[in-house]
C-alpha cells in the first residue's frame, strides 16, 4: 500500500457526534476508539463538544464499547478518561499502530473491527490503516489552535487527500 493510500480514510465525518450506531454496524465495527484532541475538545482543552458525554452513552448503550486512544500523557488523557468513565491508552504514539493494538485487545476485539474516530491524517488515519483497523476522520473542532503554524503546515498536506477523498465518497458511511 502506497504512503497516500495509507493517509485516506475509510470513511469521514464532519463532527464525532454524527457517528451513529448505525453507521458503525455498516462499517462492520464492533468497537470505538476515540481520539481527544480536536476530535472530542480543542486541543490542550477540558471544553468538550456540548453532547460529547451523551454522544459516548448512546454508542455504549448501542453495544460498542469506547476507548481513549491520544498520544497526550496520562496526565492528560487520565483526567479525560475518569470524566468520561472509559479505559485509555495513553502515549499510543500514532500514527504507529501499537496504542490500537493494544486498545483492540483490550476490548477483546479484532483490530479490524475497531473504528478508530480521529481528527489527523498523519496520526489517527494513518496507524489505523497500518495495521487493518477502520479508519474514520472526524473534521477538526473549528477552533484557535495553541499551534498555528503546525495545524496550517497539516492542512495544506491533508488538502489533496480530502479533496480526493470527497470525489469518491464524501460524508458518511456509503456503500462499497
């Protein structure tokens, strides 16, 4: 697989809250893992998206159990996790697969039925699509970033692979 077939999402979505249930069993998940940082709150935040809490219940409720997977330190992400009630992987050190993996065989599912939800191309996408796990981009939480330059320098190398993307499928979960 080439470098940008690895960076192009399975499926995307504008907000994590528009994830359902539904779509999840059409893209044959049996497990969530959740990206924080721009994806659930702005980055470096505790403002979380208004409905974040509700949103994790009814995909629990739905038979899926969540899982944190951030590369932020357990400083960070442990606070997150106690607020939310789920377990975490900390320092998952994507876009390297090995937090999913771990996270997978937390969840006692196959790493191939984990979706995992998150904000990056270069992180979150790209450790999904390395070792087989559903690869879901959620747009960023619009927002004044703490690092501009990085977040301007990551949207002009995402550009033509969203746009790409948009050709073939656009939002939501479509049929193969």
């Amino acid at each position: 697989m080439d470098k940008t077939a690895l960076l192009m999402p399975k499926y995307r979505f504008k907000s994590v809250l528009d994830v359902r249930p539904e779509d999840l069993r059409k893209m044959g998940a049996r497990a969530v893992g959740l990206d924080i940082d721009n994806t659930l709150a702005p980055d470096g935040t505790m403002k979380f998206l208004a409905g974040a809490e509700q949103w994790v219940r009814e995909i629990q409720a739905a038979g899926f159990p969540v899982i944190l997977i951030s590369n932020g330190t357990i400083l960070r992400v442990a606070p997150i996790a106690k607020r939310f009630s789920l377990p975490y992987v900390s320092l998952s050190m994507k876009p390297r697969p090995r937090g999913l993996l771990r996270a997978a065989k937390r969840l006692g599912v196959p790493v191939t039925q984990l979706a995992m939800l998150g904000d990056q191309l270069f992180s979150d996408v790209l450790a999904a699509n390395r070792c087989g796990a559903i690869a879901v981009r959620i747009d960023p939480i619009p927002m004044k970033s703490l690092y501009p330059l990085y977040y301007k320098w990551k949207e002009k190398r995402e550009q033509p692979i969203l746009e790409a993307f948009e050709k073939l499928h656009g939002y939501g979960v479509y049929e193969d």
